[in-house]
C-alpha cells in the first residue's frame, strides 16, 4: 500500500500483478484526496479574510466531494485486497450520484474521476471480482452475480463495521472470507513467481 499523496507513474499493461495494480490504485485515491484537501486548505481562514461568491462555492464543492466519497479518509487503503475494493466500490457508487457528479464537473476533475473508475474496474477484475462483459449469458450471470455480492458487502461494512458487536463481526467476515482467501492466494502466487524469478536470476555456481 502507498503513501497517499506520492506520485507514480500508472500501470499500463493489464497483466500487471495484484501488488502493482494495488499500488497505482492507491496512488491514484490518495492523489485525488490530496487534490479535494488543497482546495480546502486554499479557501480557508475566512473569518480573517472573506471568500468571494465564487470561493466559496469551490469550497463547498471540494467539500461536498470529500463527505460522500472520502468521508472516512484513506485510511481503507491499508486494508487487504478484498476489503480494499468494497470500500472502492462504495466510493465509485457516491461518486455516480448526481450532486456529486455536478459538483466534480464544477471543480474541474472529471479526469481524475474517470481514471478512479478505470482503476476500480481493473482492481475488481483482478481479484475476480468483477468479470469483463460479453455476450455469453453464462458469462453475463457470473457478473451480475459477482456485482450483487460486491453491494452486499458494501452493506455488510456499511451496517456491520463495529468489531464490539461480536455477532455482526461474524457475519461480516464470513461475507468477506472467501474475498479475503483470493487476496491471500494472490500474494502467495506473487510470492513464489518473485522467489522464482529471483533464484533464475542468480549466477550458477562456478565448479
């Protein structure tokens, strides 16, 4: 997971492993947070010196942005891979509502919204969560399936986000296991394919 406001240069190519799409996507959240937080910080102490109209409606754009997208912060780019991407998921859904939207446009970062959406997308096809569209209706399924499931994790995190309530607890992480293991199972690939091209790399021993 990277610092959220380091700049990087993005991934291009889509057989990237889980770490570096974990990585650019992480620098692109937190360059976006870091993008809304500048605009705050430029329009404030207006009890010294007073915003114009127009100011001051940047600010409430800024800040209207960061309470329905970020209002946690970015602190869920910690999380693991599965969690990771309910979080996202329920960030790309708040920035799909209309005053939100209205509200980007206005600030002038529909670029940077449409390149979140595209490391969404890529992030959920590569845990398997998301599947690519096409016109095979098994494949159609298998992705509403996926989808219907991503919103009830959403849900579950939403409702269930106290680890005191051990009941709730429970019923969040056996929602998030089987995510979780995939997570997991990825590193360990990445692990061994990092080991091996290591030890392919290393001279062989002179008789």
């Amino acid at each position: 997971m990277g610092s959220p406001c380091a700049g990087e240069e993005a991934l291009g190519s889509l057989d990237a492993t889980m770490v570096e799409i974990d990585r650019g996507t992480d620098r692109c959240i937190g360059g976006f947070s870091c993008q809304l937080a500048s605009i705050e910080r430029t329009f404030d102490h207006d009890d010294i010196l007073p915003l114009t109209d127009d100011e001051a409606a940047r600010r409430r754009d800024a800040l209207l942005v960061r309470s329905e997208v970020l209002s946690s912060g970015t602190d869920f780019l910690r999380l693991v891979y599965s969690q990771q991407w309910v979080r996202m998921s329920a960030m790309i859904k708040a920035l799909d509502g209309k005053d939100v939207k209205a509200a980007v446009e206005r600030l002038g970062l529909s670029a940077e919204v449409g390149r979140l959406q595209r490391w969404t997308e890529l992030y959920g096809k590569k845990l398997g969560v998301t599947e690519a569209k096409a016109a095979d209706p098994a494949v159609k399924a298998v992705e509403a399936w996926h989808e219907a499931y991503g919103t009830l994790l959403v849900q579950a995190h939403a409702e269930y986000d106290d680890d005191k309530d051990e009941t709730h607890a429970l019923l969040r992480d056996r929602l998030l296991s089987p995510y979780e293991d995939a997570a997991e199972e990825e590193r360990r690939a990445d692990q061994r394919a990092r080991a091996a091209a290591r030890k392919k790399a290393e001279p062989e021993p002179i008789g």
